[in-house]
C-alpha cells in the first residue's frame, strides 16, 4: 500500500507491488508434516450410511430448520434456512430419508451437543432438481451472485468459517484496492489447500475470476505458501493459459502463521489491519483458495457448498491423505477411508495442532470449518509437561504475530481481572499457539486466553440479559400502575354517576312537588270560586253579605 | 483598587450567572448514582435484599440505608463492582439474604398445572405465559431466576432447574478445572475402539 499510493493505479505493473515483501512481528518456523498427507491425490471419501448435518457451521446464527423426521431428501436440497445476516443455509449433503432432527455429538471443544438433521443415505446420491441455470456470471450482478452466493450456503473454508457473501459486500461503497487469495497453508500437517490447488488450480483461477468480478478490486493476488511448490506451478501453469487475468501469484517465505489473515496482509502491503477491525477497512478482502473453488461450482456448476476438502493425518492414521468428504460424514468414517488408526494413535484432534482442539469422540461429523482431522500419536505429540510458573523470560512476546504481551494477558486472564485484559488488547490475540509453543515453563497460554474471552463474551450475554430484564421490570411496573390508575379512574366515575343520579331524582321529587303545588293552587283558586252563589234564598244572600261586612272589618287595613 | 474591585465583581457576577443558568439548563431529573448502582446490579428482581426490587435496592444503597452485600444473585463480583463504584471497602456476602448459587430458571410442569395465573401475577419480569384456567408456561429466555413465582403456586407444578449449558454459554475452563468431556489431553482410545 505504501508505494501504491503515489503512482496511477492504472499505469502500474501489477508485479511492482508485490516486488518487496514485508514481515509480520514474531512467528516461528515449524516443522511442517504436510507431506505426510500429500503423496496420494485427493480421494472422494464416498456416501457414508449416515450423515449427520448440524445447523450451526460457523461464526453467527442457527439456521432454522425445515425438514422433518421421514422427509425423503434429494443431495443439494436445502434443509435449514438462513436466520440472521450472518448466518448460511444448509443443504443435503446426499439423497436419503431424514431419521432424525435432534441434538448430536458436534465438533466444538466443550464436547456439547448440537442440533442436527440425520440423514439415512439411500446411496444414489441423486441431486435435486435445479429450478433455474445462472447465465454466465459475467453478465450478472453483484448483488445477484451475492444472494446465489449465499444461497450456495458458502463460508470461508479456511477454518474459522465466516459466511462468505457477508465478508464480500463489506463497504459496499468503499473501493476493493486488493483482492488477498489465501493458499498460505501455515499450520503444520494440514495440505488440503496444497491439493486444491494441485489438482484443482482451474477452479480456483475462475472461482478467483468470478470474486473480482463481484468486487472489482484494483490488484488481486493469490498467496501460495514457499514451500507448497507443485501448487505454485500448477497454478502459475492456470494462470498463465487463462491470459490475461490481472492475478498475480506472490511466493510467501514459511513463517507461522503467515496463512493468518492479518498476518499474510501485512507480509503482502506492509499495512497492518487495525485493531477489533476488518481487512475491508482498508481496503483489503481475504479469501481462503478453498473458497474461490467452491464460489466456482455454486456459480457455475450451480452446485451449493455439500462436500470439502479435508487433511486426514497424523501418524495415527494408517494412510494419511486428503479427502474429498460430504458435509455430516462422521470423522469415524473419513478415518476408515485413510485405512483405519494406527495401532498407537493417541488422541483426535479437530484442526491442525497449534489452532486445532481435541475431541473426545470421532463420532462427530465433518462441518464446513473442518479442514483438518488429526490422529496423533504419543510419540509425535507428546501430552504437555506439566506447566510451571512464568519465570518472565518474555520469550512469548517475541513471537506472537499480533505483537502483544502475552504474559501480561496469562497474569490477567488467570487471575480474573478481565477488564485488564482486554485493556491489553486481549481480543487481538488470533490464538495461534506461537505463545505456548515456545513457553520454556509448558504453560497453556492460550487456553488462558481462550477462557477469558469466552469469559468476557459470557459477561456481556449476561448484562444484555439484566438490562432486558430491567426493561422488561419496569414496563411491568408501569403497565401495574396505569392499570391501577384506570382502575381508579373508573371508579371515580362511577362515583360521580351515582351522585349524579341522586341530583335527578331530587329533581324529579322537586317537579313532582312543583306540579302537586300547581294542582293545589289552582285547586284552592277554582276552590275560590263560589259556586254555591246562585240560586241562593234571599236570607242566604243577606246572611253572606253580614259575614262578608264582618269580615271587612275585621281585616286589617290595605289587605286588599 | 476600584477598578480591580469592579472587575472582579463583574467576574464574579457573569459566572454566577452562567453558573445558575447551567444549573437550570443542564439538571439531571434523578441521582446519577442511582442509575449507575442499578446498572451494576443483575436485575433478577427477586427482593432476597429485603427491597421490592432491584432500582430500589440501589436508591436505598444510594441512600445509605443499605450495605452493599446484600445480593446473594450478584455475588461477589457485584458487591467487588459496588465498592469500585462507590469507594468503599468490599465485604462478603450478608449470608442473611441468601446465598449466592449458579443462575436457575424455573420450568412448569404442565400436566400439574391447574391455570391459576398466581406464578404470572408474582412474576416480576412478565415471563410467564397462560391465562385463567389455561396452561402456563416460563419462557426461559426472560426467566431471571428470582423464584418469586414458586410460594403462590397452589399446586407445587414449578421446578427451579440450572440454566442449560450449551455452546452459546460455554466457558473454556481455565487449565487445571477441565470438566469432563472438554478435557484438553482427553484420550479418544476408548470412543475409537
């Protein structure tokens, strides 16, 4: 990135970039066992009996799930549907009949069970039907093979398994300057790259075409490790037939773990990623080569992410070599595949032997992320000394690639003080093993790290949980009290109803009282009328005329 | 001298004045200190600290009418939280108020479940689900574990269960207390024949 900044992109040889490498701070170089298990050529492990797909392969969410127990099911068929952004759907590694949707062995270290769909294989392996054939991908969109993309169900196949259309629209508006491909297989034992890239290198140069298609990046490179030479070749000798492709292939000194994301971008630019950020941040996208292959037969060939190359290896395996295996395959059958166990094979392993973890059954299956099974023996891979304590040699810091102080991380993780830790930039930590392996005291660093982030990442779970809770607390106590509110409101009313009602009856009573009083009134008015002054007997009239005078006086003056 | 005097004067009365107004303009409804406890605390609302609630424990600490070691839910590391935030010298836990235990949830057993709506009325954060005469349920995911809900019950149908250890929550274990099962160095021998 350096230099390219000061000339013309476009007037400048692609060569010129990658002229001059870089180094990343620390590393080690590592025996590296991978010709153990690249002699023989990549074998197709066949249809197991049983196939026993999780619905978590990777980095993100559970994919829902949508078939049933009885469901027949055709190879390539979708089985559970993305839930989330970063999440990929799962398909039907062969044609058979679903037995089961339920909790099964999984290929994860804390040895749990996971949700999965069991496929009882009929054997054809009959794909389904394709409803529709994608037109050349030169003539689609981005956002079309994206969406094929994710639908293919791909994730990054390099280990950590992050969906891949999520890494690939990153910054929709920010320019891809490099297109990093990775074929830097730096962890000892492991060559699934190495093989894809000797038998496979077309595929991988037109699932390459079709990446730069989708982000139209200035350079692109594809990263080979130094001593991967056949794969070197083979893909120069791609490169070279398919003309004029813009793709340059950059040879990268052994160095573990130079296959690291970060690590390989700053051996090629000098750029270093920044921290708890993306490659995409600087412009940068990495792809592992495995990958590009599978992007190569979901676009063309149409066919989604249902089988991977896996390292079969170690010396407790009778035949190491690579596999081409369907997704759900037990470890148990890819390992009769390799000709069984040695007779003193020791321990599994899942992944290589600085990143990889034990597993303590090999009834777990393959998942996307698998590009190792390691069956080691004691011999080869003795169990660790017992750990001793930090003698402060500092010996830790001087090789880890992302140039922490592992020390300080190993005082803080043990001893709880997490908020250190990651003051200390725990969650840079890329948990290589570089630390442990040249500890002189055996101490297990990076499980010291492991455990304070997961530790970390629990905490956060359980304060996202309390605050929910609080949440959900108070809009209780506020639905309490308005209801208690309208309660009394009503009651109010009621109140001022009754009262009012008596009012109306007092009203009623005061007309009633009111018409009586008329009634008497005029009763006592007609009752004035005399009607007994007719016909009347002269002395009658006499005698009321008498009454009459004498009533005249006896009134008081001014009555009338 | 004077004109020392009245400049100071104005000074001293112009900050006065945007101090007022600030005082005014800027006012902060309630105590910080409170919102900043009850941050700390793990909101299972259970009242074991003798208070209806966890925002009023945290008044209440505010107040100073309660000590800070009275959460048997949040345990040490809250109470270690609460004498960071309030500069006072941790204690152990008041074994009067609890003790603290791994975080539970409840589940209903619902064949014995007779729809009384008692465990939804007692239930704090609104985590259980039914109505009058219909079967309830917990919703896990919303359960904080306050057991607030197990006296109503007429009929005894709520069980307190430890939350369920999956991969979601699963915690490497520090070298030296590896479960079984997540043993490092485990030896496969006996699965592989």
């Amino acid at each position: 990135m350096n230099h390219a900044t000061d000339t013309d992109p476009h007037d400048r040889d692609v060569g010129d970039r990658f002229e001059r490498l870089h180094r990343f701070h620390g590393g080690l170089v590592l025996p590296g066992q991978h010709e153990m298990s690249t002699s023989l050529p990549i074998k197709d492990a066949g249809v197991p009996p049983v196939l026993v797909v999780p619905l978590l392969q990777h980095i993100g969410e559970t994919a829902e799930c949508l078939v049933k127990e009885g469901d027949h099911v055709h190879k390539g068929q979708i089985i559970a549907a993305p839930s989330g952004s970063v999440s990929a759907p799962v398909h039907a590694p062969s044609s058979g009949t679903v037995v089961a949707v339920a909790e099964r062995p999984f290929p994860h270290p804390s040895g749990f069970s996971f949700p999965s769909v069991v496929i009882e294989t009929d054997g054809r392996d009959e794909w389904s039907e394709h409803t529709y054939t994608l037109p050349d991908y030169r003539q689609l969109s981005r956002v079309r093979l994206l969406d094929h993309i994710r639908a293919a169900g791909i994730v990054g196949l390099g280990g950590a398994g992050f969906p891949t259309q999520v890494k690939l629209s990153k910054g929709p508006s920010n320019r891809v300057d490099l297109l990093v491909i990775n074929g830097v297989e730096c962890e000892p034992y492991i060559s699934c790259d190495n093989m894809l890239l000797q038998e496979r290198a077309r595929e991988v140069l037109e699932g390459v075409g079709i990446l730069q298609h989708i982000l139209q990046p200035r350079d692109c490179v594809i990263a080979i490790e130094a001593d991967m030479r056949e794969a070197e070749a083979a893909m120069r000798q791609a490169v070279s037939t398919a003309g004029d492709t813009g793709i340059k292939i950059v040879s990268v000194p052994e160095r573990y773990p130079s296959g690291g994301e970060r690590q390989l971008i700053k051996v090629l630019t000098g750029s270093e990623v920044p921290s708890q950020g993306f490659p995409s941040d600087i412009g940068i996208i990495c792809q592992n080569v495995g990958t590009a292959a599978a992007v190569y037969r979901a676009v063309v060939n149409n066919r989604p992410l249902v089988s991977r190359i896996v390292t079969v290896t170690g010396a407790g395996v009778k035949q190491p070599r690579n596999l081409e295996v369907l997704i759900g395959t037990p470890f148990r059958y890819a390992i009769e595949a390799c000709g069984g166990y040695s007779d003193d094979v020791d321990r599994l392993l899942m992944g290589g032997p600085m990143m990889g973890f034990a597993v303590n059954t090999d009834e777990i299956p393959v998942i996307k992320a698998t590009n190792c099974i390691l069956a080691v023996t004691r011999k080869e891979m003795p169990p660790p000394a017992t750990a001793l304590p930090c003698i402060r040699c500092s010996k830790c810091t001087e090789v880890c690639p992302a140039d922490l102080l592992p020390q300080q991380l190993y005082w803080y993780a043990r001893s709880g003080n997490l908020d250190a830790a990651q003051d200390y930039s725990l969650f840079d930590c890329i948990e290589c093993g570089c630390c442990a392996y040249v500890c002189p005291s055996h101490i297990p660093l990076v499980q010291y790290y492991r455990h304070a982030k997961t530790e970390i990442w629990d905490a956060e779970k359980q304060k996202k949980a309390s605050d929910i809770a609080r949440d959900r607390h108070q809009s209780r106590q506020m639905r309490l009290e308005q209801i208690k509110r309208e309660r009394a409101e009503r009651l109010a009313r009621k109140k001022r109803e009754v009262s009012g009602a008596g009012d109306a009856r007092d009203a009623k009573k005061a007309a009633i009282q009111a018409a009586l009083e008329r009634v008497r009134k005029k009763k006592e008015r007609e009752g004035l009328v005399q009607k007994n002054v007719n016909n009347l007997t002269p002395e009658q009239a006499e005698k009321i005329r008498e009454v009459d005078t004498r009533r005249q006086h006896k009134r008081p003056p001014g009555e009338h | 001298m004077l004109t020392a005097l009245l400049t100071l004067g104005a000074l001293a009365a112009l900050i006065g004045l945007v101090l007022g107004y600030a005082a005014i303009r800027f006012r902060v409804e309630s105590d910080p200190v409170i919102d900043q406890i009850d941050k700390l605390l793990p909101q299972t609302q259970c009242g074991q600290c003798t208070y209806p609630g966890c925002r009023p424990y945290a008044e209440a600490i505010a107040a100073g009418a309660a000590d800070i070691n009275q959460c048997p839910p949040g345990g040490e590391s809250t109470i270690q939280a609460l004498a960071d935030l309030l500069g006072r010298d941790p204690k152990p836990l008041n074994p009067e108020h609890g003790e603290h235990s791994e975080k539970t949830v409840v589940v209903i057993d619902e064949q014995v479940c007779i729809g009384c709506t008692l465990c939804i009325q007692a239930c704090p954060v609104d985590a259980i689900l039914g109505a009058p005469k219909q079967m309830h349920t917990v919703i896990e995911s919303e359960c904080t574990g306050c057991d607030l809900c197990i006296p109503p019950c007429p009929v005894e149908c709520i069980e307190i269960v430890p939350v369920r250890q999956s991969i979601a929550n699963w915690v490497w274990p520090l070298p030296g207390d590896e479960l079984p099962g997540t043993d490092e160095h485990a030896q496969p021998q006996a699965a592989v024949r």
